[in-house]
C-alpha cells in the first residue's frame, strides 16, 4: 500500500509516493556498481558507510541512506549528478565538491531530469548545495545546506540554484554560509516555504523569477533578507526578515524593478532598512 505524501504550498502541490519495500542490498558494491545494477524504479537501500566517490543516477530510481551514509567527493567535480527523471534521493550526507568557481561544482547537480526528490540530507564542503537547471515539478524539502563557513563570501556558491525551474517546492530546508541561500532565475510558478536561511550573503534572491509564492520562511542575519529584481506577480506572506544588517545593503527586503507584488503579513525586525523598494508600480 502506498503511503501519499501532498504537499500543499501556496497553491503549488506535489505529490510523492512512499516507496515500496526495496530488494536486498549489494554488499561489497561501490555506490555507483549499485545504481548501475539497478532497474528502473528500483529502490536502492544503502546502510551507513562512506562512499568516496562521485555518482551518477542516470534511471529513475529511489536511493535511500540509512543510518548515515556518506558519500565524498574527494573536492573533484560534482558529488551527485542526476541525469535521469523520477529519481529520489534521501538520507546522506554528501560533500566534497570541486571548489572551481568557473564549473559551477556541486554537491547535488540536475540538468534537464524532472520530478527530482531531494529529501533528508545534508549538504557540505561544497562550492553550490543543490544545483538545478532546466527542470520542473522537483521537491526539495527538510535538507540541511552548509557550503563551508571558512569559504570567504566571495567565492562561495548558492545553497540552493535554479535556473529555468517550474512548479517546484522548496520546503523545510535549512541553510547557511553560502552566497545567496536560494537563488532563482528565470524560475516560475515555484513555492518556498519553512525555509530558514542565516549567515549568508542574500537569503533569497530572485531575478527575472515570477509567479512564485515565498510563504513562512525565516531570513535571519544575512547581509540582506530578500533581493527580488525583476519579477513580477510574486507573494510573500508570513515570513521573518531579521538582523539583516551587514555592509551597504542591509534590507530586510530589496524590492527593484517588480510589478504586482503582495507582500502580507511579515516580521521585519532589526534590519539596517526594513524595506527598499524602487521601479515597482504595482
């Protein structure tokens, strides 16, 4: 029996599938001689170890960590990529990304895979968290991102990066130390809710990102709260903007270049500015 998971965001719903009981582990395997053995649709349980290695999941399939595995990098490239539609990944600990800013590294990167599940994990020693680009219907929920706190702000990567990406949650995720912990560009009809973001750069950052609804997150102690530039028909509702107060920006909210916002309900405390708003006739 399938356990159905909705998760309703602002009017952006997905819908996850528990998966069912998986087949027995590989012993002995190498995480990417697992993947390669699996079928499609095939749930691979992997419990504890650490995987030195970087991976690629190119079938969808559902990956599971049990008791905390670990899956490094050794700082060459990205850690995981997903290439493949449908897939889920849940329950490690994955790090150690290349830190070549030219090449984008990540911990987790999706190119052109959609319905991607990025579930329980946590992300670190990596130049971006989550990378995704040309994607849509993806689920990113109750990870915990931290790009490395010794990176100087300059060079770190974002927490969390979408570029031409629609109808996707973002929800529950906790980030810190990166350059913008959300960054969207050219990504619509997404919801980001219960997020908490803190000693980033820009907690939030939207350009040329429209539609989307930003419900009940926390921006704590960032240099700035939310930045939104050049979007339009955005809601933000019932979100903390707080302690935002370092360098010239210092806002609790940027608002620059956007049209039809409905911003409701907010806790703007002890920002350098609370709100900074220009070129935004509706």
């Amino acid at each position: 029996m399938k356990l159905i998971l909705i998760l309703l965001l602002g009017g952006v719903a997905i819908c996850s599938a528990a998966p069912a009981p998986a087949r027995a582990q590989d012993a002995g395997l190498s995480l990417q001689q697992r993947i390669d053995r699996a079928a499609p649709e095939d749930i691979v349980i992997v419990d504890g170890g650490v995987f030195r290695e970087s991976i690629v999941i190119n079938k969808p399939i559902s990956l599971i960590g049990r008791n905390s595995p670990v899956i490094d990098g050794g700082g060459q490239g990205d850690v995981v990529t997903i290439s493949a539609d449908d897939v889920v990944i849940s329950g490690f600990t994955i790090r150690g990304s290349s830190k070549n800013v030219s090449q984008e590294p990540a911990a987790i990167k999706v190119d052109g895979a959609k319905r991607v599940t990025i579930r329980s994990n946590h992300l670190e020693d990596s130049h971006f968290g989550v990378h995704i680009t040309s994607s849509a219907d993806d689920l990113i929920d109750t990870n915990v991102i931290d790009t490395g706190g010794d990176t100087p702000v300059a060079r770190r990567g974002h927490g969390i990066y979408m570029w031409e990406v629609t109808g996707s949650t973002l929800y529950g995720n906790t980030i810190r130390h990166a350059a913008d912990g959300i960054h969207m560009e050219y990504a619509d009809r997404n919801g980001i809710g219960k997020n908490t973001v803190t000693d980033s750069r820009y907690a939030m950052h939207f350009m040329y990102a429209s539609d989307n609804k930003v419900i009940s997150n926390t921006f704590r102690g960032n240099l700035a709260g939310a930045v939104l530039m050049y979007s339009n028909d955005l809601i933000v509702k019932d979100n903390e903007f707080s302690n935002n107060r370092s360098g010239a920006t210092g806002s609790g909210m940027l608002i620059k270049d956007d049209n039809t916002l409905w911003v409701e309900d907010n806790r703007t405390l002890r920002n350098k500015y609370g709100m900074t708003v220009g070129g935004t006739p509706s």
